[in-house]
C-alpha cells in the first residue's frame, strides 16, 4: 500500500490503516515503516469489532481486511483475506473506478 499511496490520492480516495496494537506500538510501526498514510490504534478493536473482521484463530487481531467506504460512510466495497495475504492494490484500484 506505502508504495502505492499517491495512486489512492490521485483516484480521489484516503488510505487509512488501522491496527489492533496500541498508540504506541502503532507509533513504532508508523515510524520504522515511514508510512505516508495515516495508521489508527485500535487496541480495544472496536472498530475492528464493528467492522466483523476479528480474526477467528486469534481474536486479539483482525483480519486482513480493505474497505471502500464512501464519503457518507457507507461501505461500497469489502475484501477479507487471511492473515497472510493482501489483496493487490490494482484490484482496489479497479473497485475504486467503479464508483
């Protein structure tokens, strides 16, 4: 996603992350990583919760999980997938064209 940042800004949309650890291990990751996109600590995952993407094998995580919400909120687009897989970000690059 890092290296695909200015592509999301440029189709119009905000990339926003957000992790189950707390601010400052969220911080840590924020900083070692140089990311250019806002990342949201979650650690009491109610966000997480309300989304319905906590991991079933661990329930301290969430899944791997991207979501296209327009701008009333409303969610026009979901991807769950396992802990170990992303979705390529051309594929959420076509599903943003599309709206």
């Amino acid at each position: 996603m890092q290296d695909n940042y200015d592509k999301f800004k440029a189709a119009g949309a905000e990339l926003i992350a957000i992790s189950s650890d707390n601010v400052a291990g969220t911080k840590q990751t924020v900083d070692k990583e140089v990311l250019k996109y806002p990342v949201l600590a979650d650690k009491d995952r109610e966000t997480i919760k309300a989304y319905n993407v906590v991991d079933p094998a661990n329930n301290r995580l969430a899944r791997a999980s991207s979501f296209i919400l327009k701008r009333d909120g409303t969610v026009a687009w979901v991807n769950l997938d396992e802990w170990n897989e992303r979705i390529p970000t051309a594929k959420i690059l076509t599903e943003l064209g599309k709206l």
